[in-house]
C-alpha cells in the first residue's frame, strides 16, 4: 500500500563521487542526483532547488535536501505496457499558482488513452489537491502501446500535448480523432479558436498537427518553435518542427519499415505531407528532447538533445540541415527518458536503465 511519505534514504544527491563523461564541448562531470527510481519518465525543476520525478505505476517523487520523498495525490492510472503516469510540466507561474500538469493513460470505456490533468502542490510539497483531468482522447483504444505523452507550455500560454496512435496507425489520419497527434488547449482545457481544425466538421478541434506515430519527445527553440521526435517502426525516427494544421504522414508514408520487414505506406514522400528535419535509420528509440540554451556551453547554444532508448546515449544535433553531430554516452545514460536544462544551464538526463537521475556540467570552470 502507498504510505503518505515515503523517504528513502538511499537516495542523495550527489551521492558518490562524480565521474567525468567525454564531449565536444570538454569533459562532463557526471554527478548521480538520485538512484533507486522504478521505471522514472519525466522530471521537472522547482523554484527552490528541489526536482519532481514521475514513475510510470503512479508515483509522483520529490528530490530535495539528500532525500527522495512521495508526493501523494496522484490518482490510480493505466499502468500498463508503456501506459502509466508519463510527463510533468512545471509551468511558468507556478511560483505565484503552485499549478502543476501532467499527462497519464487515464482507463476508458474500450481501454484507455492519453489524458492531461491539473493539481496544485501543497505549500509543503508533500501532495497534490484539486486534481482534475482538462483533456482526454475521446475513444479509450485497447493495449498498452503509443500513449505519445509529452507536454508542452508554448510561448502562447496555451499546452501543447502529444499522443500516440495507439497501435491503430489509420487511426493517425483521421481528424475525427486525436490519435498520433499534437493537441492544443487551453490551460482550463478549453479549445482555441484559432486552431486550425476548429470550423472543420468532424474534426477534433484540439487538433494542431496530425499524421504522428507516437511522439515521447517535444521541446521548444529558443525562438520559441515546437518541435517533437517520435518513435519510427525499424528504422524512420523522426525529429519534426511542428506547424499548424500540418500532416507528418504517419503512415502513408515514413523512412522505416514495418517489424515484419514490409513497405510501410506509399513510400518517403506525398504532397501535402511534411517531411522530418531529421531521421534515424536504424532506430534509435528517441525519448525526452531539449534545446540548449548555451549558458555553460556556447557552442550548443540552440543545438536539439534527444535521449536514445535503445543505443544508450544522447544524441546532439545541429546545422541546416539538422544531422546529429556527437554522441555523449557512458555507463550513465542507460536507456534515457528524458533530458531537461536547469535553471543554472547544466543538463540533467534520468536513465531508466539505471533508475537514476544525473547532472552534466563542465569539469572544469
């Protein structure tokens, strides 16, 4: 049974002593934040230092003063196959709101789908109250693949949130539903009146862009332009610059092929389907993405960081045309969920493979 707190004690930050990873911008050092994590997604910074991790069985933890703390009041979610509760945003005000949001697989009639939900953090940051869902994939669909699940705050105010296609590939196609898209909505969970398919009959009115597989990775520019990498079948991996109304084509047509080894679709391109900046042929099973400020690193300044699930490092890519650039790997990037930028421009990666959480910043400075 879930206890109210939860300390475990093996969990302290900067726990060990730090190693040192190799890079083009000079030796990392790599300090272990936390350890001990049971299949973490997401994280996020607080204003006072401490970090929020979710673990996808529904547990929502606290990192702060050497200790790994639960925060309780997550409701049960469909923690099932890549189901569970998946992203975390922080927003903007949360200084002045305390407003948290999330995204899960929320059970449905017919199975489940991606949802978005509100609570606020307790002044002691030890629960959330007023949980509410805003949003949720109107058809439940059954298994437990390609919930998508990232969220976004634009520079507009509003969420930007990915989903999968569920498995159900026609389903990506299709406006009348929310599979293999990104979403829209307001922070209430209202709709937009200048999204794009909002006077389209039939279609869903969250709808900002379509044709996706299932996209576990979205971040914005500094220019303030979303963007979103998702999952291929073998091989087709896609890094997206996300734009309004537009059809990724997923999977009419894509640079991978399916499992078995057949054609998927009509081939690598169609008019009227956009193409991706950048692809992965093979797979490198991209998660969580972010783009650097360049703070500590000038040279990264704008450059895309994107986790590999399956190759064990994380990808760095740059230029025009987008290709990656560099592979920073070690011990410590076992299967990487997500990649997130601290307020003081160091760089924080959470391994599943090693259920921890760790912190990049120069070796020297």
């Amino acid at each position: 049974m879930r206890q109210w707190i939860v300390v475990m004690s093996i969990v302290l930050l900067g726990l060990g002593p730090a190693a040192a990873l190799e890079s083009t911008g000079g030796k990392l050092r790599v300090e272990e934040m936390a350890r001990g994590l049971d299949t973490p997604w997401a994280f996020g910074f607080l204003p006072d230092g401490a970090v929020l991790i979710t673990e996808r069985d529904g547990r929502l933890l606290r990192v702060t003063d050497g200790t790994l703390q639960e925060v309780t009041g997550v409701p049960s979610v469909f923690a099932r196959g890549q189901g569970g509760l998946l992203d975390l945003l922080v927003p903007r005000d949360f200084a002045e709101t305390r407003q948290l949001y999330f995204t899960f697989a929320k059970r449905q009639r017919g199975g489940a789908g991606t949802a978005v939900a509100t609570a606020t953090l307790s002044s002691d940051a030890r629960r959330l109250t007023g949980w509410r869902v805003l949003w949720e994939m109107e058809t439940g669909s059954s298994g437990g693949r390609h919930f998508g699940s990232r969220i976004v705050e634009g520079r507009d105010g509003y969420l930007y949130v990915t989903t999968g296609d569920r498995g159900d590939r026609p389903s990506a196609q299709d406006l009348s539903r929310e599979n293999g898209s990104v979403i829209r909505i307001a922070r209430d969970g209202s709709v937009p009146q200048d999204n794009p398919f909002v006077s389209q009959p039939g279609a869903q009115p969250e709808i900002w862009s379509y044709g996706h597989r299932n996209p576990q990775g979205a971040a914005l520019d500094l220019q303030g332009q979303l963007w979103v990498v998702e999952h291929g079948a073998r091989g087709g991996d896609e890094v997206n610059r996300i734009t309004r109304g537009a059809n990724y084509g997923w999977p009419v047509i894509s640079y991978g092929r399916h499992y078995s080894g057949g054609k998927i679709g009509e081939g690598t391109a169609k008019p009227g389907m956009e193409q991706p900046a950048h692809y992965w042929d093979p797979s490198i099973a991209p998660s969580g993405m972010m783009v650097y400020s360049g703070a500590l690193w000038p040279d990264w300044r704008g450059d895309i960081f994107v986790g590999s699930l399956k190759f064990d490092y994380v990808a760095r890519l740059s230029g025009s045309p987008l290709r990656e650039v560099e592979q920073l790997q070690s011990e410590d990037t076992l299967r990487v969920r997500d990649i997130r930028e601290a307020p003081d421009g160091t760089i924080w990666v959470l391994s599943v493979g090693q259920g921890a959480l760790y912190r990049l910043s120069p070796l020297e400075r």
